[in-house]
C-alpha cells in the first residue's frame, strides 16, 4: 500500500464521498470520508506531501536565516 497512484485514489475518493454526502446530506459518506481521510493522513502523508513539506522546511531555514541576520545587524547599528 506504498503506492503513490492508490493513495491520490482514495483521496479523490475522499473528496467525492464528501462532495456527494454533502448534497444528498448523507452523514455517512461523511464518515467514511472522513475515515479516508485519516488512514490518508496517518499512513500516505510522507508519500503524498513530503517532497513539499522538504521544500517548505528549506524556505523556512532560510527565512530564519535572514531574519536572525537581519536582527543582528540592527542589534550591531549603533545609529539606533
């Protein structure tokens, strides 16, 4: 169940079941797609979203850089 094909599957899935619950107002497809939603959650979030949560780490540390840089240098201005 590494598949990357079968969990952005069962993610449409998901969505679907939540789309026609909503308008059939059936509250269970709303379980159930909430119940895909967590085994997406739980078991395919490093498949499906980790190459993104590796680039956003890499804007993050770089943001913190310059933030911390930008800070020292106002700490070392002594026009302040």
């Amino acid at each position: 169940m590494k598949s990357k094909w079968f969990w952005i599957f069962m993610l449409l899935l998901a969505v679907c079941l939540m789309v026609i619950g909503f308008i059939t107002q059936d509250i269970r497809m709303w379980i159930v797609a909430l119940a895909i939603g967590l085994l997406i959650r739980y078991q395919a979030h490093d498949i499906l979203f980790g190459k993104y949560e590796k680039r956003l780490q890499v804007k993050r540390e770089a943001y913190e850089k310059m933030r911390r840089k930008k800070q020292q240098k106002e700490n070392s201005d002594p026009s302040l």
